[in-house]
C-alpha cells in the first residue's frame, strides 16, 4: 500500500536515470547549477525537483545497484501507460511528434501553447486521463487545429485515437460510481473493452489456489480479454503482453543482482528475475516473503505489478519502481515503532478477536529516493509498505518506508498561504506551523508500519478484493489513517522518545485531517463531481463520520464568519474516542467481509460533496497560484566509463527541465509498441 502526501492545506500528491546502456549519457539534458525545488507550473500541476542525501557516501558498487535498478524501473515505462489506456501510447507518439517538429513563430501562438500544456498533462498522468480524477484531460485546442499540426508535421493520428480526445467516449479511467458496471466503463487498459465485472468476478470464482491459507495473487500480472466471447488472461512475461520491456527490465535486474549488496538481496532479484520470466504468481509471492525478509543492506527497491488502485475491481497490479537509499540517522530514531509493534497492536481498540496474537517481521525505514518509474513517477507516494497479500503480511511481515527526500523537498517547496486562509484562528495555525511537520510524518510512519501490518481477517474471509470489492482500497487506506489519528494523540509517542509533547502533535494532527477531509482538499474537485479517488475518499469518510458522530456533544463544531465556513474541534478527547470507535468497525468490516456495511460507509460518507462548502472553498481558494497538485522531474544518474567500458564512477545531476526529460525518457525507453 503507499500513502500519498497530505500537505494539510493543498494536499500535494505526489525518477529516475536516463542512460539506457553502459555508454554515456547525453550531458546537455543535463545542468549542474544552484539547487532550486521548483521546476515550473502549468494548469493544476506544480512539478519539483529532489536531490539524493549519501549518494557521495555509498560505495561504487552500490552506486552500480542503484544505477542498475534505476534503469531497471525506466525500461519498464512504458507499460504504465498502456495499462493506463489502450491508446495511450499512439497518442503520446504522435504529440510529442508534433512538439518536437513544430517550428518558428507558430509555436509562439495562443493554441499552440494551449497544445503544450495539453501535451504536459499527458506525461504528468502517464496518459490523458488526470492522474488522480480519474476525468479525461480537456484539450484547449479544436480538432482543427490538431489536425493542422499534423498535417504540418506529417503526423499520423487518426480513428479512434484521435476522436478520443475530443469526444466523450472513455470518460473515466477508473469509474468507482455506484450502480453502474465499473469494469465496462472504465478505460483503464485492464480489461478488454468488452468485458465486464461479473466476467471478472465469475472468471476468478474458479480459480483455486493450491494452497487456500495462502492465497495466490490472480489477476496480479495480467490483461483479461475475451477472445471469440472466451475470457482469456494476457499474461505480462517475458515473451507474453509487455514481453519487450520486461526482457529490458530483466537485462537491468540481471545487472544489480550481479552487485547485490548479500546474498538475501541477490536471492530475492533472482526470484524477481524468475516472475518477469514466467509471470508464474507463486514465483510471484516466493520473491515476496524473499523480499520481506531481505532487510539488510544499505539499498533498497520496489519493482513490478503492485498496487491495485486503478482497477475498478481490485485485482490487477499497475507497474510501479522505486529505488531507495537508507538514511541511517532518520532510520534509527523512528525504528522504535516497528519494536513496538505489538504494544500498539495490544493496545489497539480493534475486537480481541481482529486482533495480531504475533506482530512479526515489521521493518521501517527512512529512505532517500534515488529513481522512480510507472505509477510512482512524476506523482509519487510519500510513504510505501508492501507486500499487500495479507498472508504474507501475517506469516513473514512487511517493509515500510517513508521518502525522506520526497518529504523534504514538498516542504522547501511550499507556501502557507492556503493554511491561514482555512484555519479556523491563530492557536489552529500557530500549533500548524509548530507541530503540523512531525505530525505529517509521524502520520505516514504509523499509517504505514503499524496500520496496514494491523488486525487479521477471520478465518475462511477471503481477501478484500473478493469480499470488499470495488470498496476495498478505500476502506484499507482509511484504516490505516484512522491507526495513525488513533495513537498520534497518545502519550505513548511522548514515551518512546518520539516527540516532546504528545498531545500539541495530537491536536496539530487532528486540526490538519479534519480541515482537510471537509474542505481543503475539495479544491481538487470540480464544482458538482463526486470524489472517486481511494485516498480521497477515506478522508472525507473518516471525518465525515467523525462529524456526525460528535454533533451532540459539539465535539467538531462547524463555525460561520464573515461569510467564511471553518471547522473547529472542541473536544480532542472525545474525538480520540470517535476515531476509536471507527478504527474498531472498519477492522470489523474488514476482517469479517462485510460488503454491506463498507457500501453503507463509503456511499454514505465519502462521496458525496457539500455542493454550498465546495463552492465556498473554491472561490476561497482562487486568491492563491500554487497548482493543487505536484510531481517530479528526477534526477540523472550518469555513469563514467573507462576505456574497457566499465563504470568508474556515477555522476548526479539535475535534469534541465520537464519537457526535455519527458521527451528524452521517450526516445531512451521506448520499449514497447503503440499497440500492445
């Protein structure tokens, strides 16, 4: 599960190399100057940059890993935008076609440019439909001016490629409405075109796991199709759907195994190898409980089909790479929280019964984030624990990391403009400013390692993509949150070292996940939209909930002034109490299957939209220019050689701008066909 980055207020969510071989990369993509977090803005996108604390500090031979595995996660690109939409890769060809040879004066003019920022928006979502809305990006250009482009560019688009941009057909890339057929209207490139969810749920229904205490991850590492009306899974494998780019990724995975820092390390790239190789799914899990166990080492990975986010029905995995580095200092001081593990699973409000008799095997760490590819880039997670099969999870553990170097540069990047403006009065924004950092990563540190490793299902419960379905994402992430709310006002923080005033965390915390759930975060939404979006979803469900719940006691009071709507909370005890309350029924809900009552939640709770608060916060919100979401260019990895072609040394620079890295990621990884 990853945890997108909740900046409080504007709620930002949010790599890598560009050498495709051994040989050098081409320097003038590429500028050494005085470093500045802020690359450039352009509709609701505000795009970053980060730089790599220790990499002067690791050996060559891990610098050689983290190279390897970057290029590893590059070579594998491509793929995330045909699973994002059967089309997008012909479209991406032929923009950037006519970016690239539209010359002169013609590209000063106003269309043009509308085209550009169109063109932009298509990488930042690795596709054309928004990145976190699920809505089909609206061109600001006509037909007709498209095709004068490429008329002038001798630029094929046409057909169904090209009309999609402009019509109304595949609307939604994920469409999570309630009554209708999510896997027949969602574009999502997962599924054929004409397939729909009782196919899925029926295709699934007679798959049997070998070992049903174990179950395997079907649907994981496929595309599911029906060929002369027969459902048929492509399988993503080397010689299989994607096999030209899986064949890149393993040459890289290869590599790094060859300088793999010990032997665990090694053995789990060998088994990850073996999955690219066959797509066989209990190689799939071996490489998970290999990879879960493999906690030494100063570098570290995640790479392949994971999180299931973008599937209506939850089953199959979007290709995601992240390569990372131990920040050793940040490590140790928040290590506490995996020793405790089982004081907070004790302790926790959960059913005796939904609770972990034996937290194992839970490790965190901070890391620094040396490359990023597919789901992970340019929108990055903040804080990642995997592997999600629940088994594994139980028997072996789980990894969590926090990236520090993420974390660190959305910070030096921002502006508190948002915050004064929806704080409810001073004490809100002094204890924001004073206390709101550590509580946002304290947050992600306990969402992550002690909430998704929380609870177990009842036995013969299946996993929640069977029981919970289209619910299951969003009920998962806001339990993790509410684990987070739970204890970040709880003097046991204080305890452990971890802060000097448990309760100013707890209440900066607390302000923050209430400000956001009711308001701010409604500035991503169209005024009218319902919110979709899992992450989304769990906060508005969770404070919703939390409201309603203290309305007789006053302990969240909805306060009106100048015309202004502010939430305040009165009682911190008592809400403590309510997020309890809703951390014991979601775990209920979770570990006994219950689809009626996660519906019931969801539906009731997380969906809909105060049309009079949105409208509010909208216009608010119009006095400030910071874009409501951010993402990131990534850094260079450049290796220098030496007369026999080996790396003597790898070099980090900063690319020189969005535009060039997307178009040079375009040449340099181009691994797959339009059409797959």
């Amino acid at each position: 599960m990853k945890l997108k980055l909740i900046l409080k207020i504007c709620l930002f969510a949010i790599f890598i190399v560009a050498c495709n071989n051994d040989s050098k990369v081409e320097v003038e993509d590429t500028v050494e100057a005085e470093f500045s977090f802020n690359v450039e803005q352009f509709a609701d996108i505000k795009i970053l940059r980060y730089q790599i604390p220790g990499w002067e500090d690791l050996t060559l031979k891990e610098q050689k890993l983290v190279y390897y595995l970057t290029e590893a996660g590059l070579a594998g690109r491509d793929i995330m935008w045909d699973q994002n939409y059967r089309h997008n890769l012909k479209i991406r060809t032929a923009l950037e076609n006519v970016y690239n040879n539209t010359e002169g004066d013609a590209r000063l003019k106003d269309d043009f440019k509308a085209f550009e920022t169109y063109l932009k928006r298509v990488w930042f979502s690795n596709g054309i439909h928004h990145h976190y809305s699920n809505d089909k990006l609206k061109p600001g250009f006509t037909k007709d001016y498209l095709n004068e482009l490429l008329l002038a560019t001798n630029t094929k688009l046409d057909g169904v490629a090209f009309d999609v941009i402009f019509n109304d057909k595949d609307s939604k890339k994920v469409n999570q409405a309630k009554g209708v057929d999510n896997v027949l209207l969602s574009a999502v490139n997962f599924y054929g075109p004409d397939v729909k969810s009782d196919d899925v749920i029926n295709f699934y229904k007679n798959k049997k796991s070998p070992d049903v205490e174990r179950p395997l991850s079907y649907g994981l590492n496929s595309q599911l199709v029906k060929e002369d009306g027969v459902l048929k899974e492509r399988v993503y494998k080397s010689g299989g759907l994607y096999g030209s780019a899986i064949d890149e990724i393993v040459k890289w995975l290869e590599k790094a195994e060859g300088v793999a820092e010990n032997k665990a390390q090694g053995d789990a790239i060998v088994l990850l190898i073996q999955y690219y190789k066959t797509g066989d799914l209990q190689t799939w899990d071996d490489y998970n409980v290999a990879w879960t166990a493999a906690t030494a080492g100063n570098i570290d990975y995640i790479n392949s089909f994971i999180e299931v986010y973008n599937d209506p029905l939850g089953y199959r995995g979007s290709y995601e790479t992240i390569v990372q580095i131990n920040d050793f200092d940040m490590s140790k001081k928040m290590a506490v929280l995996s020793e405790n593990a089982q004081w907070f699973e004790d302790n926790s409000p959960l059913m005796d019964e939904h609770k972990k008799k034996n937290v194992v095997g839970v490790t965190y760490k901070v890391v620094n984030v040396a490359g990023e590819a597919g789901d992970a880039s340019p929108s990055t997670p903040i804080g990642v624990n995997l592997p999600n099969a629940n088994w594994i999870r139980a028997e072996v553990g789980s990894k969590s990391v926090s990236l520090g170097n993420i974390t660190y540069a959305y910070a030096n990047a921002g502006s508190t403009g948002r915050l004064k403006e929806f704080v409810h009065d001073e004490e809100e924004l002094k204890l924001e400013e004073e206390y709101g950092g550590l509580a946002d990563k304290l947050h992600t540190a306990l969402h992550e390692v002690v909430g998704h490793a929380s609870g177990q299902l009842n036995k013969g419960v299946g996993e929640t993509k069977e029981t919970l379905k289209n619910y299951a994402s969003t009920l998962e992430e806001g339990r993790a949150d509410l684990v987070g709310l739970y204890y970040l006002y709880n003097p046991k923080l204080q305890e452990l070292g971890l802060v000097e005033d448990w309760k100013k965390i707890g209440v900066a915390a607390f302000d923050g996940y209430i400000r956001n759930g009711l308001m701010t975060q409604l500035i991503r939404l169209n005024i009218g939209d319902d919110v979709e979006e899992a992450h989304m979803r769990n906060r508005q469900w969770v404070s919703a909930w939390a409201y309603e719940k203290g309305l007789a006691d006053n302990v969240i009071e909805k306060v009106t002034r100048d015309g202004k709507t502010y939430f305040n909370i009165n009682d911190y005890d008592k809400l403590h109490d309510i997020f309890g309350q809703l951390l014991r029924e979601t775990q209920r809900i979770k570990s006994e299957g219950d689809y009626a009552a996660v519906e019931a939640l969801v539906e009731g709770y997380g969906v809909k939209v105060d049309q009079a608060i949105h409208a509010e916060v909208l216009e608010r919100n119009k006095q400030f220019t910071a874009a409501p979401y951010s993402g990131f260019v990534n850094p260079v990895l450049v290796p220098e050689l030496n007369d026999a072609g080996g790396i003597i040394a790898i070099k980090v620079t900063q690319p020189r701008g969005y535009s060039q890295q997307m178009l040079y990621y375009s040449e340099k990884y181009n691994h797959l066909p339009d059409v797959n």
